[in-house]
C-alpha cells in the first residue's frame, strides 16, 4: 500500500471517529438547544443539500487543479472548524450554520480525496484497497457509536465535542503529511 493510501485512511479514520462519536445521539443534542426531531433533520438536510450542490461544481474545478493534496487539507481545516462550531451552538440557528460548514468542507475535500486516493492504488489491487476504506469507515464508525453516546452520558457534550475537536485538528495534521512530498 503506498504511503498516501496510509495518510488518507488514517487522517480519513480519526474524522470519521471525531464525527461518528455524535451520530447516533445528535437528536438528544439538537433537543438541548431548542429543537425538535423536524430541526434535526432540517440541519441535516442543510448538509447534505449543500455538500451535494457544492461537489457537483466544486469537483469539476478540482480536475483541473495540480496539488490536489492542498484541497483535502483544506477539507480537513474547514472541517476543524464545524466541529469547533459545535462547542458554540446555542439555538437551532447556529446549528445549520455549522452544518453548511460542513458540507463547504465535504464538497473541497472529499472529490480530492477520492482523485488522490484513485490515483495511488496499487494496480491489481484496486478493489481491496477501496475495500479497506470501506471496512474502516463502517468499524470506526461502529465504534464511535459507542463511544460517543458513553462519552455525552459521563461527561456531556461540551466534552465530547472537545473531543471530537481534537480528533479532527488530528486528522489535519496527518493529512498535512500529504504536502511534505510535494515540496
């Protein structure tokens, strides 16, 4: 496996881990705040929409960039800051602010990321190393929800969203790695 497989999985492994600790327990979040199972799922609409709209002309911009690498720590800093964004939410308004933040990130960062992880498979081996992707995503993801809803029952979600901060910034500093090669 080339060495920039081994950055994104373990950049792409701690977000995934920063941002599964809050899935399963996000309606409990957006009920603290003011909200209701309709707020819920128009904030998370709010990302997706966004992230979806914003992919589909972001990445044909993305083709033609060089150093795609810068775009993926771009993904990741922006990222930083959603999750920074969570310690802040006081209403249900500041919750669709943070969750378009997101999609901004996923729409710079996640088609560099695909690109660059297409780019560096090893030939023959295209399927399983996708597949290694794959089976990260859903045990850590599996993991985290665990671990999250344990986490906000102990010590609530100011500290997990701290924590969930800190894996984040992590996961920026790994995929940081990516530009040492380009200099």
């Amino acid at each position: 496996m080339q060495r920039e497989l081994k950055i994104l999985l373990s950049a792409s492994g701690l977000s995934i881990l920063a941002a599964g600790l809050f899935g399963p327990i996000y309606a409990v979040f957006v009920q603290e705040i003011g909200g209701d199972l309709l707020t819920a799922g128009t904030a998370y609409s709010a990302f997706a929409i966004s992230a979806g709209i914003l992919i589909f002309f972001i990445s044909r911009w993305e083709d033609h960039i060089k150093h795609q690498e810068k775009l993926v720590v771009a993904g990741y800093s922006l990222g930083s800051l959603g999750f920074l964004g969570y310690l802040l939410i006081r209403n249900p308004f500041d919750l669709f602010i943070v969750q378009v933040i997101f999609g901004i990130s996923t729409a710079i960062g996640v088609p560099a990321y695909d690109g660059i992880y297409s780019r560096h498979l090893d030939k023959g081996k295209f399927v399983s190393e996708w597949g290694m992707w794959e089976s990260m995503n859903y045990v850590v993801m599996g993991i985290a929800a665990a671990l999250g809803s344990l986490i906000a029952s102990l010590f609530g979600f100011s500290t997990l969203f701290m924590l969930m901060l800190a894996l984040s910034i992590l996961a920026l500093i790994v995929s940081a790695l990516l530009l040492a090669k380009k200099r």
